[in-house]
C-alpha cells in the first residue's frame, strides 16, 4: 500500500514522457497489471490512451500498407481498456484514418485487382466492433465495388462473360467474410 503511490507517480512520469518512436508501453505497463489492481492503473492508462490517439492521429498520411506499428502498438489494449474506451480509439484515431486510406488507395477494378490495400486493412477487422467495420465498407469499398461490377455488367461494346463475373463476386465475398 506504501509503495502504489511511488509507482503510480513513476509510471505516470513514463508515459508523461513516452516517445512512440523508441519504446512500446505495454511492454513496461502490462506487468503492472499483475501486482497492481487495475482500478488503481485507470489513470495511467487513461492518460496513455489520450496520448497514443493523438499520436495516431498526428500521423500525416498514415498507411496500414506500409506501416503496421500503429496495429502493433494498440492491440495489446484492446483487454486492457474498457470496450467504451477502445470504441473511442477507433472512432477518434483508426477509423478515419483506415477510411482515408481505403478512399486514396484501393480501387475496385475488376480486370486487375490489387488487393494489397484490402490486405493491409484486414487485421484490424478482428478488433473493429461490427458496425464500425461495416460503416468502413460502406464508405470506403463497396461504393467503387458497385460502380465497378455494374460498369462491367452494362457494357455495351464488349459484353461480359458471366462466368468471370460470378468468379469475381464469389471471390470478393470470400474476402468480405473471411
């Protein structure tokens, strides 16, 4: 009992000075959470959380495709947090900016599909609630999908092989609920 407060007073003057770019908090923070009781770390976490979203969003023309820090650096709170204060992550710094990218770096195109943009947003899927991920499908892919396939279905000139067609539907809802 003596000895929290000087803890909390250190591991609130480490994050205070946290450099995103030379350590990864977890590492010094999670063992905490087996000698501390975790209400009593709230405000240090809290107080990390408030300093890793403006990181995030500090970011100018952050992509998942070539940077996977972002990924690393959060997943391992999403236990830790409470689903209210990971919801406000991804609303606030994640899924704008994965919107953003999806809108400047993927196009729908069914002749030749580079899917490396859909690959980079992909592992955020398991830590995006339902809806929220839904929401960035709507926005960021499926308007180019529908603009795409019914380009191709209603061309005039050369007409579609339907069979491609069904190839290519089958294998975008392989990646949509995979």
């Amino acid at each position: 009992a003596v000895i929290r407060p000087l803890v909390l007073a250190r591991l609130d003057v480490a994050v205070e000075n946290w450099d995103p770019a030379h350590s990864v908090p977890h590492v010094w923070l999670h063992p905490w959470l087996d000698v501390l009781p975790k209400e009593s770390l709230w405000a240090v976490f809290e107080r990390l959380r408030r300093k890793m979203t403006a990181v995030v969003q500090s970011l100018v023309n952050w992509s998942p495709l070539e940077d996977r820090t972002v990924l690393s650096v959060l997943e391992p709170w999403v236990g830790v947090w409470t689903p209210e204060q990971w919801t406000d992550v991804l609303k606030t710094a994640i899924l704008p900016r994965l919107n953003e990218f999806l809108k400047r770096s993927f196009t729908v195109n069914p002749a030749q599909q580079d899917l490396a943009p859909w690959h980079a947003v992909r592992p955020w899927m398991p830590l995006v609630p339902v809806d929220s991920w839904a929401l960035l499908l709507e926005r960021g892919v499926f308007p180019q999908w529908l603009t795409a396939i019914r380009a191709w279905l209603f061309e005039q000139e050369n007409p579609p092989d339907l069979m491609q067609v069904q190839k290519w539907y089958l294998r975008w809802r392989e990646l949509l609920v995979s």
